[in-house]
C-alpha cells in the first residue's frame, strides 16, 4: 500500500543522503542531464559523515588529492591529509557549484521506504510525516551514520556528560576535568592527543590496541598549489600515482599477509620511539597481524599516550556506578565525563523497518541469513532500489570515493537503461546475486582482514566479512562499466 496523498513530493529518483554518495549520484545525473531527482538529508545542512564528525582533530587518513571527486579537483588543499572543516566546506562547494542545492530536502530523516509492486514505485517516508514517492530509490546513508555505544551495565544512570565521537560536545569544557575515553580506533587516536594536555586526568580505556603508523602529513606547499591551479594535469598525475601505490597494498592484505611484518616493524618503532614506560609500551603493543583492522596513521598520538596524566586502562568495564567506571577487577575510577570512541553499527546498513521490498519482506529480515548485494549495489527483491558503499564496498587502503564513483557510474547507466528501454523495474535475479556472492567470500578467504587474528567490525558476527570489497579497486570499478541488463529480471 503506498501512503501517497496530496502533499506528497513525487519525482523520478529519490537519493538519500548528502554525504559523498549522494553528492556524487546527483552531480552524475545532472551531467548525464537527468534532473528529476530530489535528495533527502536528514541533517540541516549537506554533508553527512563528514559534517557530523567534527570532533578535535577530526581528519581523513587518505590523501586529501584522492579524497575528493575525480570531476573536482582542489588545488587548494591546505594539507597532504584533509581536515574535516576543509572536506565538509568541499562538499557544500560541490552542492552549490553543481546546482545539487535545489534538488536537497533538509531534514528529511528517512523512516521508512516501501516499494509498491502494482505501482513500481517507491513510497518514502520522513519521520516528520513528509511523503516522497519515486520510481527508483538510491540509498546512499553509509555504514558510519550512527553512532555506535558500549552495552555498559549503568551506563544510562552516569551522573557525569557523556557523548560520543560523533556527537561531540563543543560546550563541554575538557579543562581540568577527568574523563574517560572508551575506543582505540581511528576517531579515539585523532581526538585523543587533542584533549590530552587539557583534562586533569585521562582514563583511556582499550581494549585491542591498533596498529598505528607515522602519517605523512604536512601543509601543502605555496608553489604546489600554484603549479595545480595552473596545470591541473600535474595534480591528475600526482593522484594517480597516490591511487596506485596505495593499491599495492592490497597485496599485502590479500596474497602475501607476511609482507605486512614490515608495517608492524615501522608500528612497533614508532611506539618505542615515543613511549618510554615498558608497561604502556607492551599495552599498546597489538597481538594480531597489521591489516586485520585498519591500519591508522599518526604523528601524536603515542605521545599523547605517554603522559603521565593518561591512565591506560587494559581490563575490561564491567559497570558504571554513580561517576564512577569500575573494571573488571574491581578497581572504580571517578570521573566527570566519558567521550565514546567505540565506532559506528556498521553492520546496520539497512535498520529493521527502512526498506520494504516485493512481498512486505523487510531487508533486515533478509539479511539475517547474510548481508549481501550484487555488486555491492543491488539485492534480489528489491527492485530499483541501489545501495551506495552497500555489502562488500569497503577500503582500507584507498578512498571509499573512487568505490562511490564507481557506483554512481552504474546507477546512472542503469536509470538511463530504463528510460531508453521504457521498463518499469529491475531486480537482480536471485542466482546471479548468489553466485557473485559467492565469489566474493571465497576471494576472502585467507586476507589478513579474515585471517589476521583479530576481531574486527569488518566481520559480522557469525564470521563473514560482508564489508570489504577483497580485491584492487580498478577491479570493482570494471565490473561495474556498464548496467548489465541480463543480470536483473525486467518488468515494462
Ligand atoms: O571506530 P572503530 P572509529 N567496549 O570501530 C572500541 C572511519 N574513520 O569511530 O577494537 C570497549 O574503528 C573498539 O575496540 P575493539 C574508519 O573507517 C575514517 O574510531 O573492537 N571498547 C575500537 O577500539 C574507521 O574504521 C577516518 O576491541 C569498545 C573502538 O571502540 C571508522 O570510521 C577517520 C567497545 C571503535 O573503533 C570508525 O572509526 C575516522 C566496547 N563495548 C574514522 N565497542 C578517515 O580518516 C567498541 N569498542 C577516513
């Protein structure tokens, strides 16, 4: 049953979010001179990941020249690595310059989208009551939208502020306060050597140290940016040659994990350089193979960590009583605030209730038995529906925007197949989704993320990695060339 009435907002193609996804598929469209389409931001501003975490230190560990879209170079990048006000004001740069702004829908938080058979079409619904409804639904929402929280016995009666990475709260002052930081991943390790020297005391709670390496940052040079905006050939070859020496190291990830010994050599130099105390040095030592979680990249935060205000807590929390953290041996430590660094639901791409395909089934129920697309993009039952960074998308070694493009390539070619072609649906066929699936965990099998000895949100819980594409990206993005009408089941 579609929930059309008369304020209902209808168009042809309906993109949720403005984060890089959706940015990238309405720049796509109107270059390929498609303007039906309206995005739906749940925020009040364009942006998405990028311009909700604005933490201390907030950055990006992919170089700023392959962080960003191959159709908009920036000669003006002010560093080798982005900062997060640079990359949110790039977005909002690419928004008004591609005319994305009129087309966006502010605070349009989607709720749920269902797709009615007789009709083709997709129904979507806002949690203010908003109704939109289109013949083709790109969802480009992203794993690291919502935030991730330890299930912490108490937690919800903590006398003292809390929020997490994600949410960060600016008026907080830090100063002289005691806080506990839960979570070593990449956020932790950026905001962490920000808020050191201003917190009297800092409980720093791990519980799997990561590999962190040297970052080879700096600011970009007066005469590079000179020599980029007047022959941006200079700034296509630079990226190309950051794009393909960061794919060799999907060979180390894949075919040869033993190579990654040398990272964890540079990693463990790097902490002895630094960290002096032989108990944090041995703490922050990981146990497991580099690669099998993301490899980070810093130049402060093992001195950060080694100061002697920061507590490097090792045992586990067992609960949260009044202020105080107590760990599983029983030690109780007070404190006036507690940051979260624990991550995203990244296992969450589709929530229960967001999308409700042919027969009522809901993706959620569907990808109980396993989360996977075709081609990280499309999943049987759902027709016309495209999932931006969806099951098996993700990088740890290049940008997640090359993957985006790549996507919004074949989305485009798909919607511009329909049109010419006069079909009403498209929906990947059951065995092809299978059968690529297949293929896809079996090049899985023996990568230093399935077998690297750790336990990471790369893998769900039963085991199976459904978040990383297991292979070069140039590999990705030739699959994905052209829509491949034999492989969906059409409907005029
Ligand atoms: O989150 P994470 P993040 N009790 O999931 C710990 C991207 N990113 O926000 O390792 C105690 O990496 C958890 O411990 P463990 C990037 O893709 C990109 O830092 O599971 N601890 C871990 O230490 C990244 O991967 C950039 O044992 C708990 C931490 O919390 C993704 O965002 C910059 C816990 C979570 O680490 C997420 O990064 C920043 C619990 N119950 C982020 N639950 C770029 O530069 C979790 N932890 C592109």
């Amino acid at each position: 049953m579609s929930a059309t009435n008369a304020s209902t907002e209808k168009t042809s193609i309906l993109i949720i979010g403005t984060g890089f996804s959706g940015l990238c598929m309405g720049v796509q469209l109107k270059k390929a001179g498609i303007e039906d389409f309206v995005l739906l931001e749940r925020g009040d501003d364009v942006g998405g990941t990028w311009r909700d975490n604005h933490y201390p230190g907030a950055a990006c560990d992919v170089p700023s020249t392959l962080y960003s879209f191959s159709f908009e170079p920036n000669p003006e990048w002010s560093r080798s690595f982005p900062t997060q006000p640079e990359l949110f004001e790039y977005q909002r740069h690419v928004a008004r310059k591609y005319g994305l702004t009129p087309h966006v829908r502010l605070k349009a938080d989607v709720q749920e989208c269902r797709y009615d058979e007789a009709t083709k079409r997709w129904t979507v619904t806002a949690k203010d009551g908003r109704v939109f409804e289109g013949s083709v639904v790109v969802s480009g929402m992203g794993g690291l939208s919502n935030p991730s929280y330890p299930n912490i016995p108490g937690l919800d009666q903590f006398e003292g502020e809390s929020f997490h990475s994600a949410t960060w709260n600016h008026d907080f002052d830090l100063r002289g306060k005691r806080v506990a930081v839960i979570g070593t991943g990449a956020s932790a390790i950026q905001f962490v050597p920000q808020i050191v020297g201003k917190v009297s005391e800092l409980h720093y709670f791990q519980r799997t140290p990561p590999w962190v390496l040297p970052k080879a940052d700096g600011p970009v040079r007066g005469w590079e940016k000179s020599m980029f905006r007047a022959l941006p050939f200079t700034q296509k070859i630079y990226r190309a040659c950051v794009y393909g020496l960061r794919e060799c190291y999907v060979l180390g990830f894949t075919t040869f994990p033993k190579v990654m010994a040398a990272v964890e050599w540079l990693a463990k130099a790097h902490i002895h350089r630094h960290v002096k105390d032989p108990v944090k040095r041995q703490q922050l030592t990981p146990n497991y193979r580099a690669g099998c979680k993301r490899v980070l990249l810093s130049n402060d935060y093992y001195q950060a960590v080694a100061r002697p205000n920061v507590n490097l807590v090792t045992d586990g929390i067992q609960e949260v009583r009044g202020k105080r953290v107590v760990t599983k041996d029983g030690t109780e430590r007070e404190v006036d605030a507690i940051i979260f660094g624990t991550g995203f639901k990244i296992q969450e791409l589709a929530p229960k209730g967001t999308f409700i395909g042919t027969a009522g089934r809901d993706l959620a129920d569907v990808w109980q038995s396993g989360v996977e697309a075709y081609r990280g993009t499309t999943i049987s039952g759902f027709p016309n529906l495209f999932m931006m960074v969806g099951p098996n998308t993700g990088v740890g070694h290049t940008s997640i925007i090359y993957v985006i493009e790549s996507q919004a390539r074949y989305v485009v070619d798909a919607i511009k197949t329909m049109r010419d072609q006069k079909l009403g649906s498209v929906d990947v066929r059951p065995e092809v989704l299978k059968q690529y699936n297949d293929k896809v965990q079996s090049m899985l099998v023996g990568t230093v993320w399935n077998n690297g000895g750790c336990k990471s949100w790369y893998l769900s819980e039963n085991g199976r990695n459904n978040t990383l594409w297991p292979t070069f990206t140039f590999r990705f993005r030739s699959q994905l060339k052209s829509f491949d009408q034999a492989s969906y089941q059409v409907k005029r």
